[in-house]
C-alpha cells in the first residue's frame, strides 16, 4: 500500500510517493511560470498545475514500482487563489494569487465592515480570496457575470482529481467568506461580497475522505481499487501535519518563498487586530495562528538573479558562524508585507550603502532583514497570546546555517532541525491520505520527526541584535513616508 502527497507550490508542483506507514519511498517536482502583467499582480494559468501533475505522476510511475499500490491521495496548495469557473467548469481567466495586492481598495471596503473580522477572525487582506472577486466585480464585470463556482488552487486539483467541488476548511478558512469558529462558510460574509453560497465548493475538514479518483485517471495511471482522495490542506497547514505540529504550542518556523512562522492551537482565539492570522487546521477541532512576512527566500532569490549567483553561493559565502549585525541594513518589503504591517504598498529598501559595500555585506543585510521580520510576527504573536517555545525550522532556507543561528538569537528560541528527508507539505497532504483512508487517528500519523541537531541561540550576541531589531523597527515608518 503507498499514498500520494501532491504540493502545489507557488513556483512548482512536488508530487511525493510514501509507504504505508508515511516514510517517504521518492519524489518528483515539475516547475511552471508566474505572471505578473503589471507591478503588484501575480497570476497561474490553472491548466499549467494540470500539466504539472501529469508529467509528475508520469515520472513517478516509471520510477517507483510502488506507485502502482497507491491507495489515497492528498493535495495542499498554496492559499488564497481565486480559479473561477464558467457553467461548463472552464477556467474563466488566469488564477489570481495570494501574492497578488491589485485588490488593496476593496480590501479595505471589506475590513471596514463590522462583521467581516468579527467571523472570518482575521484582517481581509489583499491577498485573501473575497477582495479578488470584488476587484473582478468592478474591473472584469463580463468575467464576473460568468463565475459558477470559485475553487482554491488545491480545490481545483482535487476537482479534476474526483469530478467533485469540494475544500478543506483550512484553505477555506483564507478567503474571507468561511466562519472560522464554525468551520463552515458564512452566509454574511459572503453577501458582504455579493457571493452566494451555491457559488462555494463542499467543505471538508483535511483528513476526511472528499471522493475518490476518477475512474479514467485511476486506469491512466494504472491504479485498481478505490482510491481516496483526502480533503487535503492549505500549504503551512499541510506543513504542520507534515511536522507533526497539531497541538497546542507546536509549530514551526518555515523560510520558504514566504516566512511563516505557525503555531497549532486547541480553540479558536482571534486576534485580527494584530495581523496575526487565525485559521482552521487540517484536523477536526484544531485551529492554528500564524504571522506572515510575503518575502523570506524571495528576497535571496531576488538578490541572486541581480548579482548572477545562486542563492546557496550566496549565503555559503558568509560561513556558517554567526556575526553581530552588520551597517547595512535591507528592509525585506519587496511584495509588500502582513505581518504586523498589513501594508500592500510598502517596498523594501536598503540603507547604510556606501562604496565600500560588498556583497557579502548586501546578503547578510538581507538574511538580517528576514530574521527581523520573523521577529516582528513572533512579537505580535505574543501579544495575541502564543507562547513561543521550541520550534522546528523548515524550508529551502532553513539548509543556511548561517540564516538559522541567526533567526534562533533574533527569536531568543531553541530551533529543532529534522533528521533528514522532507517535512514540508507534499508529507503533510500524505499523512492526510492515510488518516482518510483507514480512518485513523491523526494523532499516530502525524508524530514529530526525529531531531537532527538543534540550533540554539547566540547569548553573547543578544544584546546587539535586539538593539539592531529596534532599528529595523524604526526604519519602517521612515520608509514609509518617502514611499
């Protein structure tokens, strides 16, 4: 017996094969291309995730015999994404994605209504899926007059999966339209954005069975039997089944394209004011809350197509010992920012340049700046009444030594780095194949991996990083307003 793990990622589609009991047996990963047709768009071509899935269950089965004794399989997919269908189930437009801040004035329309925060238990981002449709009202009205049905990316996969409309509550819970304490859609909020209900997919909660594989891609890919489809997860929530983290006080710090930094939660406690977003986990009666910077490794990335080196000859180049705060300073805004901010409009910057600066110092100033902003979530995480404790790290970041020391002396925490493998969110989206296919009990599946090492704080250099973070603090309102 094996399960399939399918992450749809914002640059790729990683497809991961484990075997009964969730140890990974191998992985395939299938990139595609983000547009962006003007400053602060982002958009996906739907149909390219679909062609991403074939060719990685075509590699799959030519590579690993026990694809063909796969039994249940769980999607997560990066959030927030609007994939509108027509009457006949086709993608009306390009799906709008969750690093997309074109809808910032109907954002705000929204937020401004009472009930809005008061359900949804968050701030409507830009980013959220409900200020889309009101940007697609008022922009695209032709488009908008067409929509049958709103999917998420993962949504959209698991329907071309099953034939059936059907989300887990923790995608869900982002788009601005679901009761986040009750799990289940809000008729308010969805009039608040002129939506109805029937316009929504069925919910789910994560690890429950959704469907099962359509018969025609069962026999494509030479599957027999039934075989189950999870309701699957958003991204970090995947993430954290893949972690183990579904209790209260577990969580993670995640240096992907995005920084996360996530903690699981037993009751549903918001705090929207904070910017602090509270969502449903992938689990039945479990929540979790989370703080968000839009550019954690983006912001390497983006440093290493400017200079023309990879981003791992980039940071291997500063050594793995840590160093006190450099004179450069890179505010990390490139995307805008949540978490605290909330600020669509707010870019990056760097201060303290001179002609003397290297590039050494310019990756370092950005390393420093993401840290920072990892602080500024688990600042105002604390205030909205998360403890911090031990937390694992995880992401393509989290392989620099460097950037983990470095975020361990910020958050002045105890960083667990997993023993090998990956325990991102195609594992994650697997386990929940396996709880939904032998109706097992998350708890057993979705255990802590092994410790490889953990990294602990620099004590002698609290005390100069906390004076840099309260630096970091002030240069924001000052590049505020010049921006």
């Amino acid at each position: 017996m094996a399960f399939l793990g399918i992450d749809l990622g914002t640059s790729g589609l990683r497809a991961l094969l484990v075997d009964a009991t969730g140890a990974p047996i191998g992985s395939v990963e299938h990139r595609y291309a983000t547009a962006q047709p003007k400053p602060g768009w982002s958009e996906q071509d739907p149909d390219d995730w679909i062609v991403a899935l074939k060719d990685a269950v075509g590699n799959l089965r030519k590579i690993y015999p026990e694809f063909s004794k796969v039994k249940g399989i769980g999607v997560s997919g990066h959030m927030h994404g609007a994939v509108l269908l027509d009457a006949d189930a086709t993608p009306i437009r390009p799906c709008i994605m969750w690093n997309d801040t074109r809808s910032h004035n109907e954002a705000a329309r929204l937020d401004a209504m009472p009930a809005v925060r008061a359900i949804s238990g968050n701030i409507s981002f830009p980013g959220f899926t409900a200020p889309k449709l009101e940007w697609m009202r008022n922009h695209e009205p032709t488009n908008y007059s067409r929509i049958a049905k709103v999917l998420l990316p993962a949504g959209y996969l698991n329907s071309y999966l099953t034939g059936e409309y059907v989300s887990d509550v923790s995608d869900s819970a982002g788009t601005g339209w679901l009761d986040v304490g009750q799990r289940d859609w809000s008729e308010t909020l969805l009039a608040a954005g002129q939506m109805v209900p029937n316009q929504m997919p069925r919910l789910v909660e994560g690890c429950e069975v959704a469907g099962h594989l359509r018969n025609e891609l069962a026999s494509e890919w030479g599957l027999t039997g039934p075989v189950v489809v999870a309701g699957g997860a958003a991204d970090n929530a995947a993430a954290a089944c893949g972690i183990g983290a579904v209790s209260e006080g577990q969580g993670f710090v995640s240096l992907g394209t995005s920084g996360v930094l996530l903690l699981a939660r037993d009751r549903c406690n918001p705090m929207p004011e904070t910017a602090v977003h509270t969502f449903c986990h992938a689990v039945p009666d479990r929540w979790y809350q989370m703080g968000v910077m839009l550019s954690a490794t983006d912001a390497l990335n983006w440093l290493s197509r400017i200079c023309g080196q990879t981003p791992a000859a980039l940071s291997n180049a500063l050594g793995d010992e840590l160093r006190p705060p450099g004179t450069v300073r890179f505010l990390p805004y490139l995307s805008g920012e949540r978490t605290p901010h909330n600020d669509p409009h707010i870019r990056g910057a760097f201060t303290g340049l001179g002609t003397d600066t290297t590039l050494a110092e310019l990756t370092r100033a950005v390393l420093e700046g993401v840290a920072f902003g990892l602080r500024d979530c688990a600042e105002t995480m604390k205030t909205a009444g998360s403890g911090l404790e031990e937390l694992h790290i995880v992401g393509g970041g989290a392989a620099s030594r460097y950037w983990t020391q470095l975020i361990a002396t910020l958050l002045d925490l105890r960083l667990s780095m997993p023993e090998g493998g990956d325990y991102g969110a195609a594992l994650g989206a697997a386990r929940l194949a396996i709880v939904a296919a032998n109706d097992a009990c998350p708890k057993d599946v979705m255990h802590p991996p092994i410790q490889k090492e953990i990294i602990v704080p620099r004590f002698d250099l609290t005390t100069v990083f906390d004076d840099a973070y309260e630096g970091f603090r002030q240069a924001y309102p000052a590049i505020k307003s010049i921006q």
